[in-house]
C-alpha cells in the first residue's frame, strides 16, 4: 500500500488551535464527510468511542486518533496539523 492511497491533498487540515479534542474530532469528522463521502457524524461517534479506550496522543504534540467504521474496507487518513509543533 503506498501512502498515496490513503493520504489525500484535501483532507489535511492545518490547526492553529483548538478548543477541545470533541470539537477536534466533529471537525475531522466534518473533513472526512467532505474529502472520503463519510457520513460526518459516524466518524465523530466512531473516534469518540476510539480514544475512550484510551488517548491516541503519543507525545510532541502528536496524537494518532483512529476508529474502525462498519462496512469501511480500506485505510484512510484524514490528518491535522499544528504548525505550532
């Protein structure tokens, strides 16, 4: 798999700031509605659900957050990016 197959120009989305890690994630939802055709409320709920297991930050600034969508087969990123870091 080459990372062009999940990665595309128009989902990555540049942050300067944000006032919660829910509004980070309606926002990312929102993103993969608008980029992937992906119902922007599942995605929201499906990441929600992910990082209650247990955060996806590892450090830096950086966090992976991740979920599993029914009826979903392939890998698809949506990042987001702080300039600050």
């Amino acid at each position: 798999m080459q990372l062009s197959e999940i990665l595309r120009p128009d989902g990555i989305k540049l942050v300067s700031s944000c006032s919660s890690k829910k509004r980070l994630f309606q926002d990312l939802g929102a993103m993969a509605e608008q980029v992937f055709g992906l119902p922007a409320q599942e995605v929201f709920e499906a990441l929600l659900e992910r990082e209650g297991l247990g955060p996806t930050g590892v450090g830096g600034g950086v966090a992976l957050p991740h979920a599993r969508l029914e009826g979903l087969d392939a890998v698809l990123a949506d990042p987001a990016l702080d300039p600050a870091f």
